[in-house]
C-alpha cells in the first residue's frame, strides 16, 4: 500500500478545475494499493483533506502531515495542479529536492512548455508548424497599427503563462486590440499577439509507460463560441469533442507522429495533450498541456477509454511509471 499525495489547487484562475480533476483521479485509484489523499496548495497554505472533511496543515519542510500525533509520509505524487505551481515547474522542483517521485513532468519540462512563446519556438525549430505571433513582455511600449500589420485580423491575444484560456481574446477590430492586451496582462505579465490561423482543432494525448511510448486517438474540439474559451471548455453544451476524430489518414498520422516526437524532445513524462489547428495550409502546433483536465469529460479520459483504458488502469499507470 503506498501512500499518495493527489495535489491539486494552485494560485491561478484554474482552482476549481483542478480539484474536480482530483477527486476524480483520487474516485478511481485502487484503493486496494493506493492509500490516496487529497493535498491543495496554494499561496493560502498547503493542507491535506480527510475522509471526514478535516484540514490537515501539509509540513513542507518533507511534505508530511500528522495524523493523531503520528507523521505521515508521501511515496508519490500526483500532480492534478493545472496552471501555477504545477504546471509551471515549482512543484516538480520541490518534490525532486524532496525525493518524492511524481506523475508529471520535470521541471524545465514544464517551465518551458507553460510558456507558449517560448514553447513554439522551441517546436517550431523541429519543423513543426506554428502561427506567427508577437510578444509583448512587462511594461513595455508597443505600436497596436504595428501589430496588427504584421499578423492581421482577426489575431489571438494570450498571456503567455497561464491555461484554460484564461485572459484569451479574440480580436476582430482594431479597436479591440488595446483592451484585449490589457485582458492579457491581468491574467499574466507578459503578452503574447497571435495570428489568427482558420481551420479544425484537435487535440492528442501520448504517454510513455514503462519506455513504450502509447499515442491515444485524436479528439476534435468543437467550440459553439468563437473559441475554445474557457466557458466552452467547462460549461456543458458549449462544446463538441469528437473522439475519435473524423480526419483524413495522412493528417491523423501527422498529428500522431508529431506528438510522439515531441512528447520526446521536450523530455514529457506522464500522460500529456498536445493541441493543433489543422488548416488548408497544414498542422500548425498549438500548445501542449502537460498537467491536462482529468474529469470525467476531459479529452484525456475520454482517448483513454477510446484506446481501450479505463481511468483506473490510466491513473494506475502514471503511478506504476514512477514507483
């Protein structure tokens, strides 16, 4: 029986996600070989919950919590934390001085890949395609009319760290641009100015257990806004994922391929989803989600089950990896 920290929480717009995502990994782990527990953290303070609804103050000096007087330590981690500090590295980082295996990414890994500028132009140097885009870093000054002449209209807006399409704008208008940048920078320091590229949007999850490298069935995202925003992404009815996706042989083995690649190159661990717009001009490479939604309906459980794996058996294998 090993014991399992689920951690989840974090300190960005993406809190309550990631709580569902760990109850329900923690609903469907074998109880009869994981002692699992819920852990939040964030800036308010890490701390563990009971069966019964008790609060338990997480030590982070070895990342234990006393229970009747008695300490208890973690063997493993799961990390369920989507955005800041368990999508971004910090997390990783600290459980790695700590000596705790954990189910994600390490962290450069994930420092990396959080980023989305720096992220594609790492992919983009692979050969992959990516969407032209302009970056706009803390406090500096910026020329809208410059911007817009070089990627045009209609344009993404993002901060460059964050998930779930929080702070994202698509911008139509000129007149749309400033306060979109404004948008942005609440949800992040710096900006990032994307062209717009028209097409479909796909989603594929890949995971490498125990040195085989398993690339799940494509999933089609569908958004009835203008975007797969965050509204279409947590409110039913919003959106369509169609798994597995209706594409044509030659981009399914692209896409496929592609995430296979580069679930290698940036050196990803743990079951990961790398997103892509399929256009008339080719596969362009959106972004890839290393800490990805783990209810029920997200993508990743969803291509697991289409592959033939319950959650139990995928949960299961993300610990069996590290232990």
């Amino acid at each position: 029986m090993k014991n399992v920290a689920i951690i989840c929480g974090g300190d960005g717009g993406e809190f309550e996600v990631s709580v569902k995502s760990a109850q329900v990994v923690k609903k469907n782990l074998n109880p009869e070989l994981y002692d699992s527990k819920i852990v939040v953290v964030s800036k308010k303070g890490w701390y563990c919950v009971l069966k019964d609804g008790t609060h338990l103050e997480v030590d982070k000096n070895d990342f234990s919590i006393s229970v009747h007087g008695h300490k208890m330590k973690f063997d493993v981690a799961f990390n369920a934390v989507h955005g800041e500090p368990g999508e971004n590295g910090p997390l990783s980082g600290y459980l790695d001085l700590l000596g705790i295996p954990c189910t994600s990414s390490p962290l450069a890994t994930c420092a990396l890949t959080f980023h989305k500028d720096f992220c594609k132009r790492l992919v983009a140097s692979y050969g992959v395609k990516v969407a032209p885009s302009m970056l706009i870093n803390e406090g500096e000054k910026y020329d809208a009319d410059e911007i817009i002449k070089q990627l045009g209209l209609p344009l993404f807006v993002k901060p460059t760290c964050n998930g779930s399409s929080v702070g994202v704008t698509k911008v139509k208008t000129a007149e749309e641009l400033v306060p979109a940048i404004f948008t942005a920078r609440a949800a992040g320091r710096q900006v990032m100015c994307e062209k717009f590229v028209d097409g479909r949007e796909f989603g594929c999850g890949a995971m490498n257990f125990k040195g085989k490298m398993m690339v799940f069935p494509i999933t089609e995202i569908i958004s009835k806004n203008e975007f797969f925003d965050y509204e279409a992404k947590y409110t039913a009815g919003k959106c369509d994922e169609v798994t597995p996706a209706q594409v044509d042989e030659a981009i399914e083995t692209e896409i496929k391929g592609t995430t296979a690649m580069l679930y290698e190159k940036l050196e990803c661990k743990g079951f990961v989803r790398m997103d892509y717009i399929v256009s008339d001009e080719g596969v362009f490479f959106i972004e890839a989600n290393i800490v990805p939604g783990m209810s029920e309906a997200s993508i990743i459980p969803a291509q697991a089950r289409c592959f033939g794996l319950t959650l139990e058996q995928l949960f299961g294998m993300a610990l069996e990896n590290v232990l």
